[in-house]
C-alpha cells in the first residue's frame, strides 16, 4: 500500500518539476500534511529530487582533506602513499601548501 495516490504522485512531480527547491518541498509537505523527508524519499523514488549542492561559507564547493592530499602528492609527483598521515594536518595548512606549490 502506497501512502501517496497516483493523482498525488502526479501533483508532486508537476509542481516540483516547476520550482525544484527546498521551499517547494516544504510547502508540499504541509499541503499533504506528510513531513518533508517523506515527500524528499517520494520525489527521489520517482526519479525528480535534485539534491541540493552544499557550499562552503566561502562559497567555495567543500574539499577533503584527504583530496588536497591527493592534490598535494600529485603536483610534488609523488605518490600519495608516501605522505599518508598528512591529512590528519589542519585544512587551512594543507590548503595553504597546495597553494604554495601551485
């Protein structure tokens, strides 16, 4: 048994196919009267959902550190292996040497 009808579904997916949005998502969801995780699993079961992208307080897209280690080995032209442990430094200093060796 569904918890959404089929005319449900279809009124989900039109109206946030039109504003794919958090805002639209909580307004459905007090429309439906469900919480916003159920409509968020309704609309990603059916395929629609776009996840919205995370940004850093700088606007920047987010970076491990275990990726700027990558970053790091790759323009020494060394194999990441040989500083294992490094990612266990503070970020800003890791960004920092990735910049210096730019």
């Amino acid at each position: 048994m569904s918890n959404y009808t089929k005319e449900q579904t279809e009124t989900l997916i039109d109206r946030y196919k039109r504003n794919p949005n958090r805002d639209t998502v909580i307004l459905l969801a007090r429309e439906f009267e469900k919480s916003t995780k159920s409509i968020i699993g309704k609309l990603a079961r059916e395929g629609v959902y776009q996840r919205q992208s995370y940004k850093t307080k700088t606007g920047e897209d987010p970076v491990t550190k275990e990726e700027l280690v990558i970053q790091i080995a790759e323009k020494l032209e060394i194999e990441s292996r040989f500083v294992a442990g490094l990612e266990k430094s503070p970020k800003a200093a890791l960004k920092y040497l990735l910049d210096s060796i730019n």
